[in-house]
C-alpha cells in the first residue's frame, strides 16, 4: 500500500486482499495506513501457505525503499491503484 504521492509504502500480510485494501481505504483501522494515507494498493503477491506469506512480508519490510520500487515498478511501472482489477 502507498500513499497518494508514493512517499511512504506499508507492507502487510492477509487472508483476504480485497476485505484489507477496503479497510485500508474506508480507513477503518488504527495505524500506519490511515496516518499516513496509504490506500493504494500499489504491488501484492499470493500465496496458497501462510507460512510462506508471513515470511516473504518479513523480506519485504527489511528491503531498503529503492529495492521496493523496483519490484514496485516491475509490476506496476505507473504505480496504479490496483484495488480496482483485483475486485
């Protein structure tokens, strides 16, 4: 999830991408996301074991922003909302 200048990036984890990304939106939860205004959804991956989800969040958080972007931009070269094509 980004903001709308793409200034700031959450990372996160869930069982349900389209419930999370509305929440995030609606600004539903406390936290990281409604401060700062990240309610794009900018890049996700699926996986079918949530071992392997929460382990690969855990990489995510620990890449610098740059390295971030680039896997941003791989997927994603305009930073489009990808909520829409996901509903």
């Amino acid at each position: 999830m980004s903001n709308k200048r793409h200034t700031v990036f959450y990372t996160g984890v869930t069982n349900d991408l389209v419930r999370r990304v509305y929440e995030h939106k609606e600004k539903l939860t406390e936290g990281f996301t409604k401060k700062y205004n990240a309610n794009h959804l900018v890049y996700f991956e699926q996986f079918s074991d949530p071992e392997e989800a929460i382990f690969r969040e855990k990489q995510l958080k620990d890449y610098r922003r740059s390295k971030k972007m680039a896997l941003i931009m791989k997927l994603n070269p305009g930073l489009k909302d990808l909520f829409y094509e996901i509903c």
